[in-house]
C-alpha cells in the first residue's frame, strides 16, 4: 500500500523515487497519480515526504485531479534549453538537474514507469554520470513501487470487487447469448442454419466488453475443444460451436483509462457434459473449494501450489510436481497476484526462492485447472481472492460454477 512506501525506502536504502511517463499503460505512474487522467509527466516521492506531481501547463487541471501537489514544468523552461543545447538528452538531462536541485534532491534515488528501454538505458547512465549529487538506482526483481502495490486497500478491493461484477455480468450475457440459438446437428446455429462459431462468440464478448466501457488490453480466452486443453490458446475463430464439448472462457478486462484488472474464468459444456469431463471437472471444483477455504495470513504462498498438486495426484491426475514437463493434468500454479497488472505479486511458484508470504491486502487469483488436450478437452475455474486486514480470505468473485449450459 502506499502508506508503506516509507518503509519500503528505508529498507531499500533509497532517499528518493522519480516515476515517470505516460499514465495510461503505465501501472507505476497510474498508481503514484491516483488514477489522474493526464496524459504524462513525473512524480517524485522524498522518503519522509508527500508525492509531489511535476506535469506540463496543458494538463495542470488534470494533475490537480490526482490530489498531490503540483509543480508546473514550465517554470524550468525546457523550449529554453533545447534552444541552448541543441541535443535532446543533453536537455532532458539539464531538465532533471534543474528539478532536483530545485526540489532538494540528492542521494540514492531509484526510478521507475515505463518508457523505451534503449532511451531509459542511455538517460539513467547519463544521469548517473553527470549529476555529482545523484546516485541512479535501478531494481531488477520486484521494484520499490511493486512492492507497494503488492497489497491493496478496501477501496482498491472494492474496485477489483466491482470490476468483477461487471465481468461476470459479461460472462452471464455470453451464456444467455450461447442459449439464444437453436440446436441443429449436434451443434449451435445461426437463423440461416449456419454453424455459430468461436468467431461469432468472440465478436459478441468484444461487443459485451465496449458495452461495460472496460478495456481488454490483454485479449480474453474464449475456446471450445481440445483447444480448451491447451490452458492460454485463445480459442480457433472458426472452431463450430458443438454440444458436449468443453469450453473454457477466461476473461481478465480492466477500468477504462488503464486501471484495476478482475480475472474469471468458468468452464461450460453445451447441453450435456461426458462423464469424463464431469468427473474431471468436480475434481477441479473441489479443489478450488479446499484452496479458498485455506486461504489464510501469514502462509507461505508456495504451499497452495503444493497443496494443489497433492490434491489432484491423489485424484489420479499428472502434476507439475511429478513432471515439471508435463502438458497433461494439472500444468501450472494456484494462481497469481491480481491489481494494476493481471500479473503481479505474491507468486505461487513452489520454488525455494519463492519466499511470498501471504499478507493483509494481497489480491489473488484462485484458478485451478485440468488439461488433456489429447483427450478433446480442459477446463479451469477462476475466483479472485482478498485478504482482509484481519488476515481473512474473501472471494471476490459471485458466478456460478455449473458445468452445463441448459438449451
């Protein structure tokens, strides 16, 4: 959380952090601005301090939105500099020495936000050579602002909550549209008597997310089939739409302007489902159920993963405990960190160097999942999970988990 920022630099020895780039698609800067609408600028944050925004006069309005100080650009006159030296980095980094002298900066200073890494390699070093005051700091494992993020709020998690509202509704609208169409040998047809394919599904999904305003940067897994066993194959667009077959539909959208990700997934099959799909899939059911109801503070991460794999080798399934190769049975982890990116911390890897322990405010995933490609079919269940600041798990997550779509 950001309360722990403090903290977080006195561990990490650092005296400031400078963030810097555009908001939108840039988890560090969105976070550090408090979701602000401007198109770019820095923020820097002095250990002990308040953030203070720096942004240009075009977008002063919006920086004011962030609710952090701000300092006007302007006032260092960049169009000034570039007229004196002529060279774009020799101004950018003439405009970085007037700001942190002006604002009192100097020590280890650790920066972040996303930009070019060529032009971020060739200013840092530049940076780090020419300003006497200034040591540049880099992270290369989990970052300062990362490390932050890590944990989230209530307000974060009834954002993440609300975000998963609106995703399940999706899904819901999916299956009502699925149930719209008629049956015709064996599989779901058009009003034309043409087969309705993964294409079609797909189109109505992109339709559904514009309609709830969400952005899809990532691109959703909507497949049916042995295409379902293969656990990111997005699905073949013009796969038919047949009955009894399974289909996975995984679906990670997140705020407008570049916020919170929810991710669900659920696993249906057409009017009826083979007994080896039943049996495999109340298999996966009961262990998501065991994992949610284990969710505790203070556990070390990686002991879901191997719980997980216990459970489904005692069903009879391979795991990547046993074969760390395998591309059937259970192939991946528990789950994953959920918030500004899909993928953040804690990791469930069960790796020695996996030391995340679960804590007040990380917001996960539950997502285990069963995949036989060979065998026509693969499935996973998907819920998102916050830990209270009492040490509680809560499912953030309200669909229902029925296999079979009635027609």
């Amino acid at each position: 959380m950001k309360k722990d920022l403090d903290r977080l630099m006195e561990e990490r020895g650092l005296d400031a952090a400078f963030v810097s780039g555009a908001v939108h698609g840039n988890p560090p800067m969105y976070y550090m601005v408090n979701g602000a609408g401007l198109t770019r600028g820095y923020v820097l944050k002095k250990r002990g301090e308040e953030p203070i925004l720096l942004c240009w006069p075009m977008e002063r309005e919006e920086a004011a939105a962030s609710g952090l100080s701000v300092v006007n650009l302007a006032r260092y006159d960049f169009n000034a500099i570039m007229r004196e030296l002529g060279d774009p980095l020799a101004a950018t980094v003439e405009l970085y020495r007037r700001v942190f002298a002006d604002l009192g900066v100097s020590g280890r200073v650790g920066f972040y936000g996303l930009d070019d890494s060529g032009r971020s390699w060739n200013l840092l070093n530049t940076l780090d050579a020419q300003l006497d005051d200034v040591e540049v700091c880099g992270e290369f494992d989990v970052t300062l602002i990362e490390a932050a993020r890590t944990t989230k709020d209530a307000d974060e998690a009834k954002r993440i909550r609300e975000m998963g509202k609106r995703t399940c509704d999706i899904i819901g609208q999916t299956v009502e549209f699925l149930q719209s169409h008629a049956v015709k040998d064996g599989a779901l047809v058009l009003a034309d008597g043409a087969p309705l394919t993964v294409g079609g599904v797909h189109a109505e999904i992109n339709r559904l997310i514009a309609v709830q305003r969400l952005e899809d940067p990532e691109g959703f897994i909507f497949s049916i089939g042995r295409d379902a066993g293969i656990p990111h194959n997005k699905g073949t667009l013009d796969a038919v739409m047949e009955l009894g077959k399974t289909i996975v539909f995984d679906i990670f959208p997140r705020e407008a302007g570049g916020g919170y990700f929810a991710d669900v997934t659920r696993t249906f099959c057409l009017g009826y489902a083979p007994p080896e799909v039943e049996k495999a899939y109340q298999d996966v059911y009961d262990c998501q159920a065991t994992a949610l109801g284990a969710y505790t503070a203070g556990t070390e991460a990686r002991r879901y993963q191997q719980m997980t794999c216990d459970f489904f080798a005692a069903r009879g399934h391979p795991t990547v405990a046993s074969d760390s190769l395998t591309e059937s049975g259970y192939v991946h982890t528990i789950g994953h960190g959920l918030g500004l990116n899909i993928h953040e911390e804690p990791s469930f890897s069960d790796q020695p160097s996996n030391t995340d322990v679960l804590q007040p405010g990380h917001t996960f995933t539950c997502e285990p999942g069963l995949y036989y490609p060979d065998r026509g079919y693969g499935m996973r269940i998907e819920d998102d999970v916050w830990i209270d600041p009492d040490g509680a798990a809560h499912n953030l997550t309200d669909f229902s988990k029925e296999l079979v779509i009635k027609l």
